[in-house]
C-alpha cells in the first residue's frame, strides 16, 4: 500500500490542522542476550528437571489461525512544532512504502 509522505492531520500539541512529514516506525530490534535479567532467567534455567522445553503444546496447536500480516504504524512529526507520535495504520498489509512525489 502506498502511502503519501506528507499529511495534513492534527497535531495536538500545537491544536491545530498542520503538515506532517510521514515516515514507516521501524520495529525495536531484539533484546540484548547479556542483559542482567536475561542472565538471572538463563542461571534460573540452569540444573536439572524441565528446562520449560517439553510443557508447551505441540507447534501445529500454537500455530493455528495466525495473523498472516501486520498492521502498519507510521511516525507523524509535525512540521511546525517538530513533536513526533505514532498513528496506527488500521489496515493490514503486506507491504507498506512510501509515495514517489
């Protein structure tokens, strides 16, 4: 889906109608493996008996009726006072990329 790069929506910061430059919210990457929880959670894990591997239900169970696509999050910052905010693009897509102007 194509998407315009500027819009016209309203901020409510300044509260008013203004121009907003449009870009794609691109997705926080993975946490950090080294993290001090992370490592508690893995010495929690650690000795014997189940490791949590075995208790959860067979991967064709947790895989059934699974959302193909995701919605589309775009980041709106306004041209006036510069405040940027997330609007959450209702529809699901596969693709969603900008408008060549």
């Amino acid at each position: 889906m194509l998407i315009p790069k500027t819009m016209r929506k309203y901020c409510p910061h300044c509260g008013t109608y203004t121009e907003h430059s449009v870009s794609l919210y691109k997705a926080i990457p993975k946490r950090r493996a080294l993290a001090k929880g992370q490592r508690r959670a893995e010495r929690r894990r650690k000795g014997h008996g189940n490791k949590g591997r075995y208790s959860k239900k067979p991967i064709t169970q947790i895989k059934t009726h699974a959302k193909v696509t995701k919605t589309g999050v775009l980041t709106l910052k306004c041209r006036q006072c510069g405040k940027t905010r997330h609007l959450s693009f209702g529809k699901r897509m596969k693709k969603l990329e900008m408008k060549r102007e």
